[in-house]
C-alpha cells in the first residue's frame, strides 16, 4: 500500500473511530500474540488487549495497515519486544495513529527486551549483508517461560502506573501467573530431561532461549544468514553436517513454508517438529497452553514423532 493510500485509509478510519463511546478499560496493544497472551494474563478483566501480529506471521514482517493504526490511536500501553524485531513496520503504525500517549519515550510505550538478558549478542558491528541480524541481542526470549515471568513482572509495574487504581489486581494476578509458570515449568522439564545435550537443526536463530532453558545444541540452520531463504547449496552442507553430528530433530516455526525442512528431515533421517510460533490470543489461547502444545511436539519429537 502506497503511502498516500494509508494515510487516506487511516484518515477514514479515525474519523469513524470518534464517534465510538468511550471505554474505561486499559486498552493495551501488543506487537506480538506472546506479549499479548502475557498482558491478558497479567490484566486480566481490567484490560482490553489486541495483538498487531498474528501467530501465523512471521512478527519481522506485518503489513502496516490502517486498520492496526486504528487500534494504536485509542491504546493507553502498546508494547513491543524490543531488539529491532518489530523496527520494518511497527514505526511506521506508531507515526500514523496519531496518538502521543504510545510513542518512544512516552510512558504508554513499552519495549520488554530491558526484562531478560539477551543472548546472541553480534560481537562486532553488523550490516544487512550478513542477514537479519540484531544488533542487540536474539529477540526470541519468550519460548522460555523464566523470561516470561521476568517480562511479565515488569508489565504488571506498567500497569499499576497507568491505571493505579487497579494495582491490586495487577498485582494479584502476577503472583497467580508467576505460581503457575513454577508448576508448570517442573512438570515440562521433567518431560522434556530427554532434550539435555541433543543436537538439533533449525530454520531460523529462534532456538537460542529455548536451548538455553532445555539444555538442547543447534548445530546448524537451514537459513544460510538469518531471514534469506535456504538455497541448495547450504542445504546440502547442512544436511553432510547433520549426518556427521547424528541431529536428532529439525525444528521450525509453522509460519515458515516446510518443504525444505521436510527435505533434510527425511534425509537425515530425524524427525521434523514444527513448534507453534505465537499464542492464539484471538482464539483463546493461552500462554501456558501454547508452551504445553511446544512440549508436547518436542516430548514428541524426542520419541521419534515428526508434526
């Protein structure tokens, strides 16, 4: 979309939007369904809460369009990841909504990357020939579920500053949240102890966070850089080295196309597990549910069981 067609788009779309009555929730905007799926969790009934990706998209790529414009314009708290995961579109959406309370700087505007320690940190400077590389760090820290708790800490300290009113709730469900991840977590690792050690390939540098808590080794990527696709090639040098170093899965992201990564499963042979890549917020999804259907393709995947 040209970008005098979205500001003619937005343009329409705004004035509709002033006629709407008011609303006393928080309404918060989430770049991505796992920030948002943790804002619901945290908020509860004393938020609205929109997701601008969907599960199914890659979140380095969403189309700008008027209409997630429109739901920046009444948003009190967007959040985003943060390490330039979202820097090709989510800019672009903060400029045209129109509203001051969500830009940088401004207290409605959140980036959560600052709650973890980031992994995969470039040692020198990089450029776009060596790919989509960040930076500042590997932005992919929610497939672990102790950087979950961490962010969703310090949006419930958003939260109680915005809407102050509210803070015992806020601060209710943290505790809530933070009791059921201690649960849950035990129970995953026990099912996934299998994991410790096991070399795997990846599609994309997603797996660096999940590793770290799973104890598992990526040994290569059927990327050659990061965000450029697998060319014949590299998939061969990958699979030689997947054959010598007896990986034992290939994990991959559902919204990228498998054809290849189905190509070096079968070849190796490992089987290939395809991990959801985002929570379903739109369909009621949850964050524990979404990291219980990964561990269930992984335990899976442990046994032998392609997705």
């Amino acid at each position: 979309m040209s970008p005098f067609r979205f500001l003619a788009a937005l343009s329409a779309a705004l004035l509709c939007l002033l006629s709407l009555p008011a609303r006393a929730d928080l309404r918060v905007v989430a770049s991505v369904p796992d920030l948002a799926a943790l804002a619901k969790e945290v908020g509860g009934d004393k938020v609205r809460v929109i997701t601008l990706a969907l599960p199914t998209q890659d979140p380095h790529f969403v189309d700008a369009k008027p209409n997630l414009a429109l739901e920046l314009n009444r948003a009190d708290l967007l959040l985003a990841i943060g390490l330039q995961l979202e820097i090709g579109w989510l800019p672009t959406l903060q400029n045209g909504a129109r509203n001051p309370r969500i830009l940088s700087g401004s207290p409605g505007y959140m980036e959560v990357s600052p709650f973890i320690r980031p992994l995969e940190i470039p040692p020198t400077a990089v450029d776009r020939s060596q790919g989509d590389v960040h930076p500042g760090g590997n932005p992919h820290f929610l497939y672990d579920p102790r950087n979950a708790v961490k962010v969703a800490q310090g949006l419930a300290d958003r939260m109680v500053t915005l809407d102050p009113q509210n803070a015992d709730t806020y601060r209710a469900n943290l505790a809530r949240f933070i009791a059921q991840v201690d649960k849950a977590r035990a129970g995953w690792e026990q099912r996934l102890t299998g994991m410790k050690g096991v070399p795997v390939v990846a599609y994309h540098r997603t797996t660096a966070y999940l590793a770290d808590w799973l104890g598992f080794t990526t040994i290569a990527y059927l990327e050659p850089k990061p965000g450029i696709p697998p060319n014949p090639a590299h998939v061969a040098q990958v699979l030689g080295q997947s054959r010598q170093l007896k990986a034992r899965m290939v994990l991959q992201e559902d919204y990228y196309p498998n054809t290849t990564a189905r190509l070096v499963s079968n070849k190796i042979p490992a089987p290939l597990v395809v991990m959801p890549a985002g929570t379903d917020v739109r369909g009621g999804q949850t964050y524990f549910q979404r990291l219980d259907e990964l561990v269930r393709r992984l335990e899976n995947g442990l046994k032998g069981q392609g997705t």
